[in-house]
C-alpha cells in the first residue's frame, strides 16, 4: 500500500505529521506501507526519497518537505510505477490539491482503490459554501452564511458589505470557501475589519464564505463507513484562544480535546445522528469528522464536514474512536478494509 503526503497546500506540514503517525502504527504483519511525499511545488518523490526524509525527522515535527525541481508526477517514474502497483493507497494530503477531489480523480483514473471519499464527496467537502447548501437542503441546521466571488467583490465591496451586515451581522466568521486548518479566517467584530479579512482570506480562494458567529461549545463527531455509517461519541475542543485558529489547533499547548465530551445523552444523541446524516449528504465513504456548534440552550448547528481529518494519534478522528476500543493501528487496517470493500463493489457496476 501507498501513504500519499505533503501536497501543494496551506496544510503541508500537518500532513506531514499525519503521515508519520500511519506510518508508525500500522500493522506491518498486515500491511507492506511505502510513503510517497509531495513537496509544496508539486513535486512527488520517490518511496526512497520520502522514506529517507521521514527517517531524518523526528516524531510530530511540523517541517516541510525539501524542495526538489521537477514535472509534478509525470516526471517521476518511479512514483508512477508505485501507484500502479499499490494494492490500495492511503491518501493523507489535506487541503486542495488532496483533499478536494483531484487526487481522488487522479487514483479513479489509475484503477488503484484508495482510503476514503471518493471525487465528488472529496469535492463537496472541500467547498464550504456548496456543503452547506446541501446540508441544509438535506435538513440539516446551519448557521446563516453569505458566499463572496473574488470577481465582485472587486467591483462591488460596499454593496457586499451591506450584504453581510443585513444577512449576517456582527460578530462573524470569514472564512476561504476551500480551505482547511482555519488558516486565512477571521473573526470580524465590525466592518471597518470586514473588507481586511475578506481581502485576506482572497489569498487562499476565489470564494470567500461569511458565516454568523454562533456562540457555543466546539463539539466534533467522527464518522466511519461506507453504506452503514457510524457515528462515534462525541468530542469538544476548548481552546485558550478567541477560537480555534491554526495556532489555537498546532501550535498552543493550552488547547484541550476533551474525551468524550461531557454533554447530555439527548445533545450527544442528536449530534451523532446528525452527523450520519451529514456523512451521507455529500455521499462521503470511508472517514469523515463532522463538527458542530452547541449552544447554551442545546441548540445543534452543524458547521462543517472534513473528508481528511487531522489523522496523528493524538487527534480528534482516532481518538473519538479510541474511546470505544477501536485503537489507532486497528483504526488504520478498518479504513483500508473499507477502501478495498467499496472498489469490490464498483468493479460489478
């Protein structure tokens, strides 16, 4: 099998360190994983190079991998005949470029099986403005949003301005419509901060996602499976933070992922369903995290779907699942079970 990594976007390193811990912890009486690295410029390696960068980093390091001129894939032969040849490949590269369908359609091509959600669900969860669209067409309870196109904001910034303060008000979140790790979001308490962080998160998308600021506890759910789902018990994220930033999720040692997370059976209950539902919304297989806003008065917004959670032992994902029994490394062996499972299934269609 093939752990794919790295990747062009903005949560490189974090993918990074999701790989080490696969790596680390499959069953290699199981398994035979061969790590493939993408640099930052689109570069892949070869398993010899990426292995030999792995080996000279030390556990849960946020770096980089080296930079290396290149043709992207084309121009590796060896990475080419790696994905050929894989039995199944875990992809771990988040963000765009990995996580939004590209490389899924790439593995599609290949005829090679591969760990979680297939093109379109990869798609729709990366695209924070059409996964809403869709939840709440499915039911599901969302928080009031605006979607900015770079190309009219250009021209028309004061009636979008407008457009925000009569939909969504102050305080609000501004957010890249593709994107992840909460990098380019802001919390916007005015508009005199409006057009800043809408021009900043500009730098990570074409589309710029306005949300409400719902005032609530920061509950995440894990989700498993293919046409059977399972929800697991449910988590919450404190940060030390204003909210949950990148620094507030990577770097700040104060932040606590608290295990199960101590809400009613009913909040829980209902926050595991919807999650299933949201899973299955976008046709999402394999893994998913959902997360979700609960209020003071037990009301239950869900606020986004991720197709490649964070997948280092000490996040979210695996340790939901952890909870109840299912460890890390048999976690791993599941996700791969289910990824040859569903290309079984596609073979008689």
């Amino acid at each position: 099998m093939v752990v794919l990594f790295g990747g062009r976007s903005v949560e490189h390193e974090v993918s990074v360190v999701s790989a080490q811990g696969v790596l680390g912890a499959i069953d290699r009486d199981r398994f035979d994983p061969i790590p493939l690295g993408i640099t930052r410029s689109g570069v892949w390696l070869t398993a010899r190079e990426s292995a030999s960068f792995l080996g000279r980093l030390g556990p849960g390091h946020y770096t980089s991998l080296p930079a290396m001129e290149g043709d992207g894939l084309l121009g590796k032969l060896d990475a080419i005949a790696a994905l050929r040849d894989a039995d199944v490949v875990f992809p771990l590269v988040h963000g765009t470029h990995g996580e939004d369908g590209t490389l899924q359609g790439l593995l599609e091509l290949a005829g090679v099986p591969y760990v979680g959600a297939g093109v379109l669900a990869s798609a729709l969860g990366m695209d924070k403005s059409l996964q809403k669209s869709l939840f709440r067409q499915a039911g599901l309870p969302v928080c009031d949003w605006v979607t900015v196109p770079n190309h009219l904001w250009e021209d028309e910034e004061q009636t979008w301005e407008r457009e925000v303060e009569g939909r969504i008000g102050y305080p609000c979140f501004v957010k890249p419509a593709n994107g992840g790790s909460s990098i380019g979001t802001s919390k916007v308490q005015s508009r005199e901060d409006l057009s800043e962080a809408i021009t900043e998160a500009f730098q990570y998308d074409s589309k710029v996602l306005v949300e409400q600021a719902i005032a609530g506890r920061e509950i995440e759910c894990s989700v498993l499976g293919n046409h059977k789902p399972e929800a697991s018990p449910v988590g919450e994220i404190i940060p030390s933070r204003e909210f949950y930033d990148y620094v507030a999720k990577y770097e700040d040692q104060n932040t606590q992922l608290v295990v199960p997370a101590q809400v009613s059976k009913e909040a829980e209950d209902k926050i595991r369903e919807l999650a299933v539902v949201a899973f299955q919304a976008i046709d999402c297989a394999g893994m998913a995290r959902v997360d979700f806003f609960l209020t003071p008065d037990t009301q239950v917004f869900v606020n986004e779907i991720n197709t490649i959670p964070g997948f280092t032992p000490i996040s979210m994902y695996p340790k939901l699942w952890e909870a109840v029994g299912l460890s890390y490394s048999d976690l791993i062996a599941r996700l791969i079970n289910l990824a040859l499972e569903r290309q079984r299934e596609r073979r008689h269609v």
